[in-house]
C-alpha cells in the first residue's frame, strides 16, 4: 500500500495493454473507497477517459485523512470491447506533518584546546542542526564564524586569531531544519599567554627601533602621555623631510612627503603633544 500526503489529488500509472488485431484506443479509469470487487468501485470520481496514455493524476477531490483510496484501470481495443478491470492496492491519506516550531536546545557549552590565539567551542543539540558561534572581547561580541550547515548533533567551532592573555566572551547558534533557531547564554575564556618574552620599553624613549633599518617596521614616536601630537623629521641642515600626526604613538616609514625612500644618514626629530609638550632627538637611518 502507498501513502500520499495530499487530500485533494490522487496519481497512477500502469503497464500499457496490448491488442494483437485492433490495438488499445483508449484507457478508463475510476476511484473508489474500495477495490470494487474486481469491477472498480468509482464512488470518489466515476469511470474516466484517459486516452491512450498510461498515467493520471486526478485534483479536486475531497480525501479523508487516514483513509485509503483504490484507483481501478480497465482498456479499451479499437472496436470498442474492454478489459477486465484492475485495481491499485489503496493509497491511504496521511495526515499532515506536524509543523515544527521548537528551536533546538543547546547543552553542555565549553570551550576546550584553549591556547595562545586559538580555542575550540563544543556543545550538544537535541536534534540535528548547524554550527555557529559569535564571540569577541565583551557581550557584544562583534566575530563569528562561518555557519556550518550540515546539520549534526554534536558541535566543534575552531576560533582563531586570538590575542594571548585576553577574555573573549561567546555564544552558540544552532538552527535546525525548519528554521527554528536556539542560541545559548554567554560565556567566557582566556586565552593563553604567549611564551615569548614581552620587551617593555621605557617611557623615556622617544623613537624606537634607533637606528632605523629602511624597509623593516616603521619608526615609532611618542612622549608619556599623549593622546595626539605631530612629528616632524629634518635633515641635520634643517630641511623638513616627512611631518606626520597620530594617537599615543606616530609610526614613520622612512619615506618622504613625496613617497620615496630617504638617503641613510642622521635625522633630527621633533615631537609635539597636544598638550604643547615637545621633546627633540636624533635618529639613525642605515640601509
């Protein structure tokens, strides 16, 4: 026995019939609420014309749910005599499925591999669904990864590109075929510190690296303090050769104003802060 989903259609189709002296015109078919005793019964829709081909599909009907119906075929040759009839063996009408409207419940959330920039988040769905987590320095969060879409019950989120010995606070997603969405509370980590040494530099430097190798990290400038200043460089003549503006700390690239590589030698620099703090130095250009 098939079942269909549908109560206002039923379908069939047939293995074709033969007639060695005047072929097949045409076939009948009808549906019933029985298989008719091997007449047909027709009492949801009477005999039919199909034409010579050997599959229908009859709409408008009226099916009741949890009800089986028999679709009963018959031929006809060319001088107009018919088959026996042959019936189905029942299509029963199911009810319709239920519409899914829970999101999935999300459990046992934790964060494990936890090092210096990376850490896995795992958790457990009730029912199959995807993969995703928002996380970031604060509740805000602000990242998440790519959303997995293969629908799984037990999830693994790798988050990478993290600061060594910081808090990240995340959140799982987890949708599930329907829609529905589940998302879990906050939580936090910190992640490792980094095994190499932090070089602290004194506040009494005021350009750093000195000297300065052409075409490696730019120069920094900065006084104690300053939240924004300016930075002028100069030939030991005088000559202004870049002036640049910042926050806490103004980067030089070695380049002029004009974008190109300045000559190795002595230059003078000279720091001013917002708050008219100004300091004066020399720094070393090598190649």
């Amino acid at each position: 026995m098939d079942t269909v989903a549908f109560t206002t259609e039923l379908s069939a189709n047939w293995d074709a019939g033969t007639d060695d002296e005047s072929g097949i015109a045409r076939y009948w078919y009808a549906i019933g609420t029985s298989p008719g005793s091997g007449l047909g019964a027709s009492d949801m829709k009477p005999w039919t014309d199909n034409g010579q081909a050997t599959a229908m599909i009859s709409v408008g009907l009226t099916l009741a749910q949890n009800a089986t119906y028999y679709v009963s075929v018959k031929s006809e040759n060319g001088v107009g005599l018919q088959s026996s009839t042959t019936s189905s063996n029942g299509q029963l009408v199911l009810p319709p499925s239920a519409v899914d409207t829970s999101s999935p419940v999300i459990t046992g959330v934790t964060a494990r591999n936890i090092a210096v920039t990376s850490a896995t988040v795992s958790w457990v769905t009730d029912e199959p669904a995807t993969t995703l987590v928002e996380y970031g320095p604060t509740a805000s969060y602000g990242s998440r990864t790519t959303e997995n879409v293969l629908l799984v019950t037990g999830h693994n989120a790798s988050l990478a590109g993290l600061s060594a010995n910081s808090v990240y606070h995340y959140r799982v997603i987890s949708r599930d075929p329907a829609g529905n969405q589940g998302v879990s509370g906050d939580y936090s980590f910190t992640t490792l510190r980094s095994s190499a040494p932090v070089l602290e530099i004194s506040k009494n430097v005021h350009a750093y690296p000195n000297p300065f190798v052409t075409g490696s990290k730019p120069v920094k400038f900065r006084l104690a303090g300053m939240a924004k200043g300016e930075v002028g460089i100069y030939t030991v003549s005088g000559r202004l050769v870049r002036k640049l503006t910042g926050g806490e700390e103004i980067e030089w690239d070695g380049r002029n104003e004009a974008g190109e590589k300045t000559n190795r030698g002595i230059y003078i620099y000279k720091i001013t802060s917002n708050d008219g703090d100004v300091v004066t130095g020399r720094l070393v250009l090598t190649k």
